[in-house]
C-alpha cells in the first residue's frame, strides 16, 4: 500500500518591502495635506454614507463579524483626537467608524505603503477622503501636526494608532510610539484613547470588541508638567511625548486586555476565509505576533 504524501507546508508571505523603497517606486512620498490637496471636510457626502452603509452591509451581513462597542457616552462632539490600540488588522479603522457616529468625520493618520496597494484604491480613497496617509521614509512630523490642526479646526475627528503597525502581540498593547504625543501637545486638542481587541485575524463571524474611554489632556497625562509648551523639536518636548506615552498605555493595556477573552473563539471553531480576509485590505508579509 502506498504511503500518504506528506501534507503541503504553507509558505509564509513575502517580507514586507520598505516603505521608503515603495515611495521612491512612485517617484516621492506626499503626505497629509499635500497629498490631499484640500480641507480635511467633517460632513459626510452622500457617497461616504452610501459606501459606509455598504462597507457595514458586507462586514455584519455578509462575513457576520460581530463588533461589541461600549463608552460612546465619553465621545465629544467633535475637534479631537482619537487614539486607539491595539492595531492588529485592516479592520481596525472600520471598528473606530463603528463606534463613531457619521460625522463629524474621522481623518486616519495610517499608513500609505498598506493602502495604496493600486493606483485606481489610490485614488478612490483620495476622492472619498479620511485618511491623510504617512510613508514613514524619514519625513518630519510637521506635516501631521498640520494635518491634525486642519482636522481638528474644522470640527473633524482625527484618528492615531500609536503603535504605527499591524504586527504585534494579539490581547495586548505593543510599543506605542511617540508622534501621536507631539501632535496632542502642538495642537492642545482632546485626546480620547481607545480600546481595540480581536482583529489580528478575521474570518466569518469573527467576534471583536471596542471601548472608547473618556477624554484626557496632555495635563491629565503628565500631571507633573507644568503646562508650559516646549520649544517644538527640543528635547523637552519628546521628554515630555515619552511621558505621555507611557501614561496612555498604562490607560489602554488593561482595557484591551479585558475585551480580548470575549472576542476569542474556541480552537476548534471552523474559520471560514481566514487567510483571505486577514489580508484582504493589506500588503501581504510577515508579521510579528509573539
């Protein structure tokens, strides 16, 4: 009797190219507004709220994703920035539009290299607008500091993930990095952290859940600071964005450490589509998750 072939090994997808290599590809990286070429708007057109109604139409209905969301009591009306974590997958943005209402609207801090995988998405997200897109190829943080004054300024929500990835631990909170700091304290905006567990991968039907806690200052976050603003660059300033930093994921750690248990499905659940729809909206590569 012939022996079974030995089972096929799945390959891991390709590493991930540089961001800066990509931009370079494209012959430059324009970020923020110079890559918008306009006001960050805070109403939402008839097209975003057609495509919203879609995009939850084929994640609740059809994929059957289930998004438990609490805290939207703590929400402002508007002109203030959202941060959340723990950034695990494409649907983290989707999650923060779940809990928000329709408008004012949220602009994305997120990342050029994962969204622009094609000219024509390119484009689309360029005309339907909330994302003002980083290409991380050593560009100054100046420009997102603008982006989040012409954000916030019209009454718009502008949304950071501190972590500035994908990879990273699932249940838990990675490195936060500290921009999202520098931006709070040159804009002076409210700062409303929240909380995201279970998108690290997907598949239909997959649970996940989200909680936006009250809003802080940059007082509430360093209350040894004396309120006097630093010089913009000195290292005063990034002291005091280390600090900061390390305050707002002391807030959110135990926060998507309690969501986590309740949106993980016993092992021997069928996923349905994991593969595909982990990847779905990103460049495929490696990723961290130890």
């Amino acid at each position: 009797m012939a022996e079974a072939p030995p089972p096929a090994r799945r390959r891991p997808p390709p590493a991930r190219l540089a961001p800066q290599a990509l931009a370079d590809a494209r012959g430059g990286a324009r970020e923020g507004l110079a890559w918008l070429g306009r006001v960050p708007e805070s109403r939402a057109s008839l097209l975003v709220r057609t495509l919203r109604l879609f995009a939850r139409f084929v994640c609740f209905g059809l994929l059957r994703f289930q998004v438990r969301t609490s805290g939207q009591e703590h929400i402002p009306k508007g002109g203030y920035l959202l941060v959340a974590a723990a950034h695990r997958g494409w649907m983290d943005p989707f999650v923060v539009m779940h809990a928000l209402p329709v408008e004012p609207r949220a602009w994305f801090l997120g990342s050029a290299p994962s969204t622009f995988t094609s000219r024509s998405r390119e484009r689309l997200v360029h005309r339907l607008g909330g994302l003002l897109p980083v290409w991380r190829g050593g560009v100054k943080i100046d420009q997102h500091v603008e982006s989040a004054r012409a954000v916030v300024g019209n009454g718009g929500v502008f949304v950071q993930m501190p972590e500035g990835t994908v990879s990273g631990p699932a249940g838990t909170t990675g490195p936060f990095r500290i921009g999202w700091a520098v931006i709070a304290l040159r804009t002076g905006a409210p700062i409303v952290p929240m909380a995201i567990a279970g998108t690290e991968e997907l598949y239909v039907g997959r649970r996940m859940a989200s909680r936006v806690l009250p809003a802080r200052t940059t007082r509430d976050l360093a209350p040894d600071w004396d309120g006097s603003v630093p010089e913009a660059g000195s290292k005063e300033e990034l002291e005091l964005a280390r600090r900061m930093t390390a305050a707002l994921d002391a807030v959110l750690r135990p926060v998507v450490e309690e969501l986590y248990p309740s949106t993980v499905d016993p092992p021997g659940r069928r996923r349905w589509l994991r593969d595909r729809l982990t990847w779905l909206l990103l460049r495929p590569g490696r990723l961290d998750r130890s």
